[in-house]
C-alpha cells in the first residue's frame, strides 16, 4: 500500500521554466491537496479538491495551477516558476467516508528556484 | 477565521524530561485539532486529533494533548522525553469538518539532550 506518491523527490528550475509536480494516492481518497512548507509559517494550502473535476483555491494560490482528472491523481502545474516559489511541497488526501477525518502526507518535493 | 499560534519555535529538553509543546486555537466553531510530527527528510505525520470526544487525547510514541475550551489550547506533552523524539511538530485546526482545509502553527522543533 503506497499512500501519497510525489514525485520528483527534489527539482531545480531556472525563473521562468515551467514544470509539474505530480501527486497520486492509492487509498481512494475523495479529497486531496497541496501545501508548501516554509521556515517558520508552518504549511500554507495552496489548492485542494473535493472530488475529480473539482478544485478550489487555497491560502497562497497565485502561481500554480491544479486540475483533478481521475480520483488517484493531483497534479500541480507552476506555469513560470519565481524564485518565491522556492519551498517543500507536500500533498495529502483523506477520505470523507466515516469519521477519520485524517489526511495523509507524501514525503514531498523539494523545489528550488534560482 | 480559524488560526493557529504555537509558541516557542525551538524548545530543548532534556532526555527523561518532560516534553510540553503549546498551541493555542482560534475558530468561530467547535474545531477539530490536531498534532502532526515531521521527522528530519520526511513528510507529515499523525500524532493525535481532538474530535469533541474526550478532552484528553491520546497518540501515538507516548504523547496526549488536552483540549481546554476556556483556554483554547491543545498542548502536546510527553512525560519523558527519548532521543528519537527529536523532530519539528505542527498543531494544526480543521477549518471545516467537510472540506478538510487544514490551517497549521508555524511549528516547533523538540531538541532533546542527552
């Protein structure tokens, strides 16, 4: 059992570059997100969605787009990365069905932008 | 809106000691909290939540927290601190219980002494 995959582990861009970071979960969870991580404002919710073919924006949306095509997957796009997109990026799903109300992190993805 | 305010940014302990990390809430709604711990390298994971069962919650590794409405806190303690307790944890507030949105503390890193 998997869990959330990210993928890459670690990436270094050039401003400007564009680039996707790829999130899967193999738990059939209805929700899913993203966050970046950065020292001393804990993790910020970038995008989230409820269900395939729906998002919604989060916290610090500007810069990324997301899209959710299929349950398992949760991409997020950075159209022409910034040097203040330099950060860990995580992704989470949890499921609405009973009363867990637990999400469950990937490991991240390491962005650098220079 | 809902927020969170962990004090203390680094907290050092001494191995056997006792461990007590603070987090304070603010939320319009009964929330739901809970304590994630992100080893060094890794993604985030699940200490404990507070539900509205009972104020006094249980984890995982030996650490509970209490929910104490008139103080809206949710500290986390550990009666004896152990070297692999050494890590950076998030309190964090479910700003709706459907959606998931999880809004997280700036977080605090436990240093533990031998």
């Amino acid at each position: 059992n998997a869990g959330v995959t990210q993928t890459p582990k670690f990436q270094v861009l050039k401003t400007g570059q564009s680039m996707t970071l790829q999130c899967a979960q193999d738990m059939n969870h209805e929700y899913m997100s993203w966050y970046r991580q950065d020292p001393g404002m804990g993790l910020r919710l970038i995008h989230y969605s409820v269900g395939a073919g729906i998002t919604d924006q989060g916290e610090v949306p500007n810069g990324y787009n997301v899209s959710r095509s299929t349950t398992e997957d949760f991409p997020l796009r950075l159209l022409s990365a910034a040097p203040s997109q330099t950060s860990v990026y995580f992704c989470a799903s949890r499921t609405y069905s009973g009363v867990k109300n637990i999400q469950y992190f990937g490991a991240g993805t390491r962005l650098s932008v220079l | 809106a809902q927020s969170v305010t962990q004090l203390g940014s680094h907290v050092s302990v001494s191995e056997g000691a006792l461990v007590l990390l603070r987090c304070n809430y603010s939320s319009s709604v009964p929330p739901y909290l809970f304590w994630y711990v992100q080893y060094p390298n890794q993604g985030l994971q699940l200490l404990l939540k507070y539900t509205s069962a009972a104020t006094l919650v249980k984890g995982i590794n030996g650490f509970e927290a209490e929910f104490k409405k008139s103080e809206t806190s949710f500290h986390l303690t550990k009666p004896s601190a152990h070297m692999s307790d050494a890590a950076e944890y998030f309190c964090a507030v479910d700003s709706s219980s459907n959606t998931g949105k999880l809004i997280f503390g700036q977080g605090t890193t436990l240093q533990v002494k031998p």
